[in-house]
C-alpha cells in the first residue's frame, strides 16, 4: 500500500464525525440487484481466510507507551451476518474477510499475524530463529505479532527481516522486532534484506508534496470516520492504519535482479525483482524447500489502484502485468502455496496459478482496453465510464474495485500517456473551480433553481449528476448551508453504495467535511528515523517548493549551509524567485554560511523547532542574509479545503 511515514502520522493523529443519513429506496434496491449479481454462495476466500489458525490475542488492545490504542482488533466485530443497506454487499463481505485475526499456519515452518495492521507480517522459522517478512506500519504491531508467535510456537531471536517493497506499512514496526545494533552481513548478524532502491525510495516517498498527500489522504483513508456500517469499511486491502510508532532501519543486503538467491539461517530465497509495479522498488520472493511463494503486494484480493486517489506517480499496468507473467514462468509449477503482503494465502498449485494469471490479466485488460479506447478518440472520463472487465475476469473476487477500481485506474493509464489535457482547446484556458461555478449557477438561474434541480436528480437517484449540480452551487458560494447538506446527502448515498473502500471513505469524509469543516491539521511530523535518512539534496527541494516569489519579489541571496556531521557543504542561491541548492566547491562564498549539524536542520523543517539557540549553530558573514531567506518561505497549510474553495 502507497503512504509515506508522513501520512501515516497525520493518520494517527486524526479524528472527527461522520454522516448519518439513512440509505434511501434507490440504495437498497441497488444493493440488492449487486448481491444478486456475484457469487456470494463461494466460500473459498473464507475457507483459505481462516485457514491454520492457531491463536489470537486475548487482550484486543494493542496499547501504545503513552496509554493510547495503537489497534483495536475488535473494532470490525460489527461485520457480522447480512450486510446493512448503508455498505456495499461486497465490500462488507470483504471487511469480514479482513477482520479475521490472529496467527496463522501458512506451510511448514511459515506463519503469518494477519488482521494486526493495514499489512501482514510473516514469520519463517529458521535454523535458529524467525525470519520476518514486512514488519508492519508500527513498533507496537509488530512487536505484538511477534509476542504471539514466540508465546504460541516458542520463544526463538529474529535472525532476519525482509522488507518486500519501500512503503512503510511494510518497514515501519522494524524496531518492534529488532535492534538496529545486531544488524549486520556477517555471522550471528541480524540480516536486514530489500530491493535495490528501497531506501530511497521509502524516505523520498511524500515529502516534496507530502502536505497535499497526507490531507488527501485524509479523505482516502477515511482518517475521520469510525469504523461502522455507516462509517469507514476498511481500506479494501486491510482493514486501516495502525496509530503507533513508525521506524526504520536501513537494509544491508540488496537484491538487484531476478534470480538472485541468498540462505539466511538454512532457509533458501530466491528472489524477483520486481520495480515499477505495485511500488518502485519491490520483489517477490521463492521459497524453494517449502514451495511458496511470496507475491509481496504485486498480488492481492483486490484490484490494487495504478494511481492512489490521495495523489502519487501513475504506475505501469503493463509492467504489473509482465511481472505477474513472470512469476507464473519461474514458480508456477513449484508452488503449492502462496502468500502476500495483505489478504490471505492461496492454497495448490492450480488455484495459485488460476489466480496469478486471471490477476494478471485483469491489469493487462486495464492497460490494453484504456490505450485501445484512447486512440479510438476518447478521452479519460468517457473511456472510466465504459470500460468493464469481462465477466470471467470481474466475477473474480480478487479482482473486484475494494482498493483500486477500473474507473479510477482506467484514467490513470490515460494520465500516464497522454497527461491531464484531453486535447479539447477549450480545456486550454480554464476558469478556477470557484469562478467557473459561479458562471454556471448564475447561467442557470441562481442556487435555487439549481438545488431544486439536484432535489430532482436526487429523488430520481441520479446521485451523480445531483453531486456534479450541488458541487457547482458550494463551490460558487460555501455559506450555502442548504446546498452543502443536499451535496452531503447526495454523497452519503453513493458512499453507502460504492464497492470500493476508498470510494465510500472519500464520499463519506467528503459528506462530513460538507456538515462540519475541515478538521484542524493533524500536527503529525515525519518519523524520525525516516526523516534522518532523507539524502541531503532532497531537503534543498524542500525548501524551494516552499518559496513564495511574492516575498522574494525582486530580492536575491546566497547561502552556504555547512554540515560537519556528514561533511557536506551546500550553496544555496535565490535569484528570478527560483532557490537552487547545489553541492559547493571548495572555493565557494555566499552572503552568509551557516554551519550546523544536519539533524538540526532536519527538525526546523519538520517540526518547525526554531535553530535560534540550538548548540553548534554558528552564521559567519551577513546574519541578515540569513533571516531574509527564512523570511521567504511559506509553512505548508495541512487544512485546506477540498469540497468547498477559497473565494
């Protein structure tokens, strides 16, 4: 799953209310002609889902060191029996599949902890200990995983941890499990393992644009909302992000190509490197004496998104689609069982490959029918409103719309081709979203005959276009309170109605953000241990997309920034309102040169702890050259509004 540790924070930290508007008519009816439609009699995800269970937690409370509650594991135990009218039918049989906890016997040697965190952890016992696969988002998670495996199968040291790919649901509870000071390559270390690029992958992930991400990621999430049938129904691919302590510790050993193998404690891994899929730095992994497979999260019991709604560089589907080829080629005919980073394991050697290719072939469909629609002429909206997996294909559970949907993955293939311009010269010069809203309410004869038109649309359960009205009347004036709340009904039921988890999380959110605001910013900061790891160049990025040329004006300066923990010296210019930080030459000068350690600078940017004061601070030349750069930056605004605009 796509977040970055500064999201996962924002994550922990969030809270508020949610909708309450009963489902309607046309909602149920709906519900019910979905449930008609999909085979609810097969079981088998059910039967894999609960599969070798050994044991649970007795205690449901996974507590933080601060008293809080990192995770709830009954806090989906509502997902039971016949779904209500306000939840998808198949989303809530999901949510049942999610909620299912506990350790799990995968194969010999091999146990996963599912349903303890977003993600799973997995554990394979070793010559003389376990060896981890993705230790969770947090500390605490992890840690409680790992008490239940030692409590349940026998006290044993981890000797390993495989990261399978660098987003931090799958790296953030290392320091649950491990400690940094046993991590080594040579005997009796611990083994850190992951693919080439993981590290700068996982820390880069958010933070140039990690504000705007993490405030919509608010809404993808559902942050906001409480787990119920009128509330959030899991994240499709788990069930929600675990509220605790995000870490890392950088891997030692990196694998950079497929078929590369390695023995850590007598077990042998083969590895598949498998970059620009589901993450850009990702494997799957082979486990030849026991005949499982790994799929990491390049394999899941949903369609996954091509581009997360809370923002992110579009991926590959037809990479996705090769690597899934691929691994069918290499272990097909090896592999009796197989397992991923979320969801449940897939049992015998024709079901694993049943799945991978039908899996594979929902993501080639994806990529070949939105490129075959593209050069026929249409454009993203038109190709998101008709493309539709076979029935074969969409009559898969695995590949039904819980994370990623056909709609939104359909105009991410078009994104990554052919960008946001639909090649229409009207799109060219467009109007702000608020002015263009009020020329259309004002060419429809003001707000009123508007909202009665929408109280039309909505009656008749034309949901989308009652939205697409009311949206237009809120985003002309934000002060209609009659508008917001038609616009959050409205919203309400095609949040009620959506089989996508992420769908009915932002419909939802978006309905409460309509009724009561923009919650306050999270006040959430990076985690350190990803934040300590940021390559310096990147936090010169930083700085620039936070100048604002309206300070700079025609001003211009020149600072050298000095760190001698790392030996680094870096010149940082303002000149045409740009900020450019380059390394420095021996020789350079600047107006002013602050030196100071790194970790200093580290926490002013993500903590906002002023450097005044702080030890081994020290400006030599015009001070004021200094303080007039710091004047020119802006702090990123983590509230601004979505469903309504400035004025």
């Amino acid at each position: 799953m796509r977040f970055g540790a500064t999201i996962l924070v924002a994550a922990m930290l969030a809270g508020g209310t949610q909708a309450a508007e009963a489902p309607s008519r046309a909602t149920v009816a709906a519900q019910a002609r979905l449930k008609a439609q999909l085979p609810f009699a097969d079981d088998q995800d059910f039967d894999f889902a609960r599969r070798g269970f050994v044991a649970t937690r007795a205690d449901p409370l996974i507590k933080r060191a601060d008293g809080g509650v990192a995770w709830n594991l009954a806090a989906y135990d509502f997902a039971r029996g016949e779904a209500p009218a306000s939840v998808n039918p198949s989303l809530w049989r999901q949510t049942q599949l999610l909620s299912i906890h506990g350790l799990f016997k995968v194969s010999d040697r091999i146990w996963q902890v599912r349903g303890f965190d977003v993600a799973n952890i997995t554990f394979i016992q070793g010559h003389t200990g376990w060896i981890i696969i993705d230790p969770l988002t947090t500390t605490e998670t992890a840690k409680a995983a790992l008490d239940l495996v030692n409590e349940k199968l026998g006290a044993r040291k981890v000797v390993g941890v495989i990261y399978t790919h660098s987003h931090a649901d799958h790296f953030g509870g290392v320091r649950g499990v491990i400690d940094e000071k046993d991590v080594g390559t040579g005997p009796g270390d611990v083994r850190v393992i992951a693919p080439q690029g993981f590290l700068e992958e996982a820390v880069s992930e958010n933070v140039i644009a990690g504000t705007a991400m993490s405030r919509r990621a608010g809404f993808q999430f559902g942050h906001n909302l409480t787990p119920g049938p009128e509330g959030q129904m899991s994240s499709g691919i788990g069930l929600a992000i675990a509220k605790g302590t995000v870490t890392l510790i950088a891997p030692r050993d990196i694998i950079t190509r497929t078929g590369q193998t390695m023995t850590v404690d007598g077990v042998d891994l083969e590895f598949q490197f498998t970059p620009g899929t589901e993450a850009p730095a990702e494997m799957n992994i082979y486990l030849p004496q026991f005949r499982v497979l790994c799929m990491a999260e390049n394999a899941n019991a949903t369609m996954h998104n091509v581009l997360t709604p809370r923002g992110a560089l579009v991926r590959d589907a037809r990479v996705w689609a090769d690597g899934l080829s691929e691994a069918v080629e290499l272990y097909g005919a090896r592999t009796d069982v197989m397992f991923t980073s979320h969801g449940w394991p897939r049992f015998g050697q024709a079901v694993v490959s049943d799945y991978l290719l039908s899996h594979r072939d929902a993501y080639k469909y994806l990529h070949d029918q939105s490129v075959r629609l593209m050069n026929q002429g249409y454009v993203g909206a038109e190709i998101a409103n008709r493309i539709k997996l076979p029935p074969v294909l969409a009559n898969q559970w695995f590949n039904r719309g819980y994370y990623g949907t056909m709609s939104f993955n359909s105009r991410a293939v078009y994104q990554r081709y052919m960008g946001w311009y639909d090649a229409n010269p009207a799109s060219l010069a467009v109007l702000p979203p608020a002015e263009q809203a009020r020329r259309y309410v004002a060419a429809m004869g003001g707000a009123a005959k508007v909202r009665a038109l929408a109280a039309k649309a909505y009656d008749e359960a034309d949901y989308a276009w009652a939205a697409t009205l009311l949206n237009n009347v809120v985003q002309a004036d934000p002060a209609d309170k009659a508008a917001a709340e038609q616009l959050a009904r409205t919203y309400d039921q095609m949040g009620y109605q959506a089989e996508s988890s992420l769908w009915r999380n932002i419909y939802l959110t978006g309905a409460g953000e309509l009724r009561n605001g923009a919650p306050p910013p999270a006040g959430g900061t990076a985690a350190p241990d990803v934040v300590m790891n940021i390559p310096t160049p990147m936090l010169f990025d930083l700085l620039a997309v936070r100048l604002n040329p309206e300070k700079v004006g025609d001003g211009a300066t020149s600072v050298l920034f000095v760190f001698p923990d790392r030996s680094e010296r870096y010149l940082v210019t303002v000149k045409n309102q740009v900020l450019v930080g380059r390394p420095a030459a021996p020789d350079a000068t600047a107006e002013a040169t602050l030196t100071l350690p790194r970790t200093l600078l580290l926490q002013a940017l993500f903590t906002g702890k002023p450097l005044a004061g702080q030890p081994g601070v020290k400006v030599e030349g015009n001070g004021l050259a200094l303080v007039k750069m710091l004047g020119w930056f802006d702090a990123p605004k983590g509230d601004f509004p979505i469903v309504t605009r400035p004025q």
